[in-house]
C-alpha cells in the first residue's frame, strides 16, 4: 500500500539525509588524519609553555598550528606526508626539523629549545677631545703628526667635562708636565724637569706676568713640550704654554657659570654671544673683576 508524502515531510528527508551524508564525510575524514603530540621543553629539561609549534606540509606554504599549555606539551591532526615543523618561543632560540608521517603515525616528540643569545645592540658615543691642527706652534695651520714636538691639547670640551679652571688643574693631567706652588701668587710649572713661570703664551704671544690664570675665556689649551726657541723666538728647553682665547659665533647663546666648594672655593664665570649680521658678531666673557670682550668680523678677528 503506497501513502502519500506531504512536501513538509519530503524536506525533512532531504534535510536528515544531507546531515547524515556530512557526518559520514566528516567521520571519514578524521580518520584519515593522524595525530602529531610532543613536548618542548628547555636546557634544564622544564616544560615551556606558550610556545608556537607550526607543521607544514612539504609543498605548502601555511599549515596548521597549536600552543603549548602548561605542561609544555602540544598536539597536532595532519594528513598523512612530510612535514616541516617549527617552534617558536620567547626568549629561546627557534628549532625546526622535518616529520615524516606515515599512516601508523609516529611516537610523540621532544622538542628542545636553546636559549636566545643575547642580541641587544649598545650604542657607545664617546666625546672626541682630539684636535687635528693647530697654527701656534708653526704660525701656520699644521697638523700635528708634522710638528717635531710633544703636543697635548686640552680642549673646551675636556675643559668643560673635568670641571678645569686653572692652567693648575689642566697640567695634572698633562704627562710630563707637573704643577709648583709659584710661591702662591702666580702659575709655576715643570716641563720635563725644567721649572718655569715664564713659557707662557697667549694666542701666540708672551704672557711671562706673574699671576694665576683662568681659563674662562679660553678655548683651548696647547702643551708643547721640548726646546722652544726654535719656533717662539725664546724661551726654556722644557717647553710652552699656550692659551687660545674663545672667538665669537655667528649663533646667539647665554651662559652663566656658578661654582662653590670647601676652602671657601666661590666662582661665577658669565659667557655672552650675540651675533649682529651673517658677517659680525660679538662675544663677552667675565668672572668678577675681569672681563673680556672680542669682536669678530667674517673678514678680521679682533
């Protein structure tokens, strides 16, 4: 006896069929999957969580992917192939290898992850005191290496980092060259065992007065040390000194300088530039009792 189907029903049929059709592919398809389970671990043999373990497979550009959990370990379902897989951990170096997986599997694996080398990168910046040329010695603009003569050159920089404020201070770290009480009026030196209160130069010209001299309008310092008659016209065997004043900047700027200590140790040094045009421009340096004042022009130094 044959009885009629409503439409309802049929597709209800249809439904139930199709659901039971996937779950048939479904099952078919997991089967045909294996299982990849293993562990990473540290050097100290530790479980590593959080690590990335990736398995591509051999012809394939992404793959699937799984994270460790606490106990370090991980598990995977692939096709049956060759695959490469890799970890990937924070802080440890990464470990690939290649997995053949054959349809009986393969036994759960043991991954080691070494520790990263360190890699950070440290930037060093060092201030450069050194000076190439310098004309006092010849006259001329010179470089060192062809001056025939031991030069140190103390420069702003160095002047300003160690705190200097005396030909006293500069020396004591001068070789060859040590500082002399000078009877506590004036600056005494010894150059190579030749003592001396006046081998003493300011720009290139004699400055034999006995005092103690600043160097607050000074922009750098020149020890030439051996017989200097040869180029200045006079003086000992031990050698010279030669103070370079500041010169104005074509570039405004203000500087006030305070400075205290033990022994009633007080100081104030003030370092005005102020240029007027591309071509002048004009520089005022002083401590109390003493001021200096330059102009310069882009065509004469005064």
């Amino acid at each position: 006896m044959l009885f009629p189907l409503k439409s309802g029903h049929v597709l209800r049929f249809l439904y139930l069929s199709l659901t039971a059709a996937t779950l048939v592919i479904q099952t078919f398809a997991e089967g045909s999957k294996l299982p990849l389970q293993g562990k990473v671990l540290d050097p100290a043999r530790a479980p590593i969580a959080g690590a990335t373990v990736k398995a591509i497979l051999d012809g394939r550009s992404s793959g699937p992917s799984s994270v460790t959990d606490q106990a370090g370990e991980f598990s995977l379902s692939l096709e049956p192939g060759v695959y490469a897989v890799t970890v990937v951990a924070e802080g440890f170096e990464e470990n690939a290898l290649t997995v053949d997986l054959t349809t009986n599997g393969i036994a759960p694996l043991t991954l080691m992850l070494q520790i990263a080398s360190l890699r950070n990168t440290i930037t060093v910046v060092g201030t450069d005191y050194q000076t190439p040329a310098i004309n006092s010695a010849t006259k001329t603009l010179t470089s060192l290496r062809d001056i025939p003569q031991s030069i140190s050159v103390v420069t702003r920089e160095q002047i300003n980092d160690q705190l200097l404020s005396s030909i006293g201070d500069v020396v004591r770290y001068t070789p060859g060259i040590t500082a002399h009480q000078g009877e506590n009026n004036r600056d005494q030196i010894v150059i190579r065992g030749v003592s001396s209160s006046a081998d003493f130069f300011l720009n290139g010209v004699r400055d034999d007065v006995q005092y103690y001299r600043d160097l607050y309008n000074v922009d750098r310092v020149e020890i030439l040390r051996g017989p200097n008659a040869m180029i200045f016209g006079r003086g000992g065997g031990g050698g010279v000194i030669n103070r370079v004043t500041k010169q104005p900047a074509f570039a405004p700027f203000r500087e006030i300088t305070l400075q205290g200590g033990s022994f009633n140790n007080k100081r104030v040094a003030v370092d005005l530039n102020q240029p007027f045009n591309s071509r002048t421009a004009f520089r005022l340096d002083g401590i109390p009792r003493v001021i200096s004042a330059r102009l310069r022009n882009a065509l004469n130094s005064t």
